[in-house]
C-alpha cells in the first residue's frame, strides 16, 4: 500500500511540475487564453525577423504582441496586426518601427510615439512604418563599394 501511495504522490508532483512548466513557456511565447488589447494595423515593406507572437515594445517596455501577419497580393507588403494594452494609448502621429536587440539579437516591433493629443481607436492602421533593414545587405553594399565613400 506504501508503495502505491508513493508512487501516486510522484506521479502528481511530476504532473504539477509539467503543468507549471507549461504555464510559464505560455507566458514567455505570449499565448495566453485573455486576448487583452486593442487591435492596430500596419503595412511593411520587410518583416524579416518578425512573426506572430513577436513582442512590441514602447520605450523598451513590452505593451503588447503581434497577431497577424500576412502578404497583401496586390501591394507586396506585409500587412501586420498587433494587439496593445487596453491601458495605453498611442498617439495618432506615432510610427512603428521594426527593431533590433543587436548584431546577433532577435528582431521586435518599437512604437514610437508621437506627441499628437489624439489617439489611435480598435482597428486603426499606424500610417508611419519603417521595415526591417538587413544586415547581410548592408554588408554586401560596404563589402560591394570596397568599403571606401569616394
């Protein structure tokens, strides 16, 4: 009977130690079961590094995630959907900016906003956007001009 018992106890806290686990990978990934926040719009000419679940950050605080993302067939962007806090709001004049943390860091969506006392209502699209800028072709432009600014 002891080593029924036991067995059972270990058994739980192996599924208590799974279940944690899976509730702390869903909340770094940013799934979640409440879709808190309000929807916003952006068109991109390059998403590179970004997909749905990225973060998006204002002043290098996470307020929210991106949604959706999809090709528009007949402009060639990238339309892109981010879902921000209820509790902010961005300004109307604001741009958003795909970022990156570094060389060899991950890309994340940056509003930058602007100082208009008007704001962005559900289901706005965020006029002033900047896409990724890629490193690799970046380098093959200087290592292309040999490098020099003549």
């Amino acid at each position: 009977m002891s080593e029924n018992t036991t067995e059972v106890l270990v058994g739980g806290a192996v599924l208590a130690v799974a279940l944690g686990f899976a509730v702390f990978a869903a909340q770094k990934t940013g799934l979640s079961a409440s879709n808190n926040g309000y929807p916003l719009m952006a068109s991109f000419r390059s998403l590179e590094g970004i997909s749905v679940g990225t973060d998006v950050r204002l002043a290098g605080v996470k307020i929210g995630t991106v949604t959706e993302v999809a090709l528009n067939p007949e402009t060639y962007r990238a339309e892109t959907t981010v879902a921000i806090r209820d509790a902010i709001k961005i300004p109307d004049d604001s741009a958003i900016v795909i970022s990156s943390e570094g060389l060899l860091g991950g890309n994340f969506v940056e509003i930058s906003p602007g100082g208009s006392p008007f704001y962005y209502a559900e289901g706005d699209e965020i006029l002033d956007t900047q896409g990724s800028v890629s490193l690799i072709s970046l380098l093959m432009k200087y290592v292309g001009s040999g490098g020099s600014d003549e």
